[in-house]
C-alpha cells in the first residue's frame, strides 16, 4: 500500500499511497494503532519525505500544480515558503524540527539552492561559486548533507553554514548521522561510500557477506551507524 515509508522515533511510520483520484500521506503511530490521512495544499499530487516522529516534510502541490516545501505538524500541513522562486521539494528533518531541502530561487530561472527551515524561516545553504545546490539529510546539531553543481559533488554544512566538499568526484550525500558520519554515492557508476569526518571509504571495501552484491546507494545512517543500502548482483559472483 504505502509507495514510499520512512520511520521516525516513536514508532511512527508515514508513507504515501492512492485512491482513485489521486496521491495521499498517512501517518501510523503504534501506541494506538491509529492510521491519519494527513491533508496536502489544495492541488492534487503529495508526497511524504521524511519524518522525525512527530514533524513530517515533503511536498504538496498548489491548485496551479507548483510543488511546495511543506511539513505536517499535529497533522497539519504548512507551506515553508522558498527562497525567491515558486516552487521548492523538503527532504530531511531532524528531532528538533529543523527541515532542509531545495527551492527555486527566483521566478525567472530555473536554479536550485539548498535551504533549511527552522524558527519559522527558511535560510538558503552557502554555495560559494556554485550554481546549484540540494540538501537531503540534517542532524540535530544542524549538520546538512547534499550536493552542489560543479559536476554535483557530496556536500556537507557544518552547523549550516561552513560548505564542505567531501569529494571531487561526482556524486550525492544523503544522510548524516548526530556523529557528523555521512552516506552517499560517488562515481558513475555509483558506489556507495561513508564519510567518517575526515575520510570516505567505500561501502564494498569495508562490508563483509554482501553474497556478490555491489552497493551503489547509501541512502541513510542512524545513531548507532547502521547503514540503509542498496545495489546490484555482480555478474558471476
């Protein structure tokens, strides 16, 4: 049923399913085993991002079908705003509430700057001399990942400020654990590595028992480190 889920603290689970006429979001929380169908902006398509248990993020499109940065809070739906352009996507929140992700930021061009909300603002990500920049994941210290244009490098803000480039090579960083590790993909192909703050090792290299299995995707790291990935069967193995 749910196209897309993600769990946060509390054993709550939100996903993003259908009905006939169009996409919806749902909330489970276990304690009570109540199933909520959380509300959009009033346009036809939603999609649920991630959440932290009690704060929700992701997108809600308007009536005109422009797709906005929102975050359910007691199960309402508040637009975050954008950074000058139309339209935005919200893609990481962590325990305190603090959401990042992307907006366009202007309306005459079609450039994508990475931002985080928090106290009822969004505050657009450094990107030095890049064009473009996206943010996916946040720690509770505010630590951002991401990436930024110039061959779309993994990205990391410190605190969401100091811009890192974690590495010259092509590629995405997802998530970013409260022990400043980060997860992604480099190369093209991709392969999935962790960034430990001063080094990114490749996921294959580090990882026993993969049964002939490639990682090419690392797409989040919790608490105790535990890594979500995923890859490929390699031919012959």
């Amino acid at each position: 049923f749910p196209s897309h889920d993600t769990a946060g603290d509390g054993n709550v689970i939100v996903g993003t399913g259908t009905n006939p006429n169009k996409w919806g979001v749902f909330s489970w929380v276990e304690e009570n085993g109540i199933v909520s169908r959380l509300d959009g902006l009033g346009g036809s398509n939603i999609m649920v991002e991630d959440t932290n248990g009690r704060v929700h993020c992701g997108q809600a499109s308007l009536q005109n079908r422009i797709a906005r940065a929102v975050k359910w809070e007691n199960n309402q739906c508040v637009d975050l705003g954008t950074l000058g352009g139309p339209g935005a996507l919200a893609r990481g929140v962590n325990r305190k509430g603090s959401v990042v992700g992307s907006s366009r930021v202007s309306a005459s061009v079609n450039t994508m700057g990475a931002f985080i909300h928090k106290d009822g603002k969004m505050t657009a990500l450094p990107k030095n001399d890049t064009l473009h920049s996206h943010a996916f994941g946040v720690n509770d210290q505010d630590d951002v990942v991401g990436a930024v244009a110039g061959g779309w490098k993994p990205a990391k803000w410190e605190k969401a400020e100091k811009l890192v480039v974690l590495s010259e090579s092509q590629g995405q960083a997802f998530d970013i654990n409260n022990d400043g590790i980060v997860v992604g993909t480099v190369g093209n192909p991709g392969v999935a590595f962790v960034h430990d703050g001063k080094t990114l090792h490749f996921l294959n290299d580090i990882t026993d028992g993969l049964n002939g299995v490639s990682l090419a995707v690392a797409r989040r790291i919790n608490n105790q480190g535990c890594i979500a990935a995923y890859g490929s069967i390699v031919t012959g193995k």
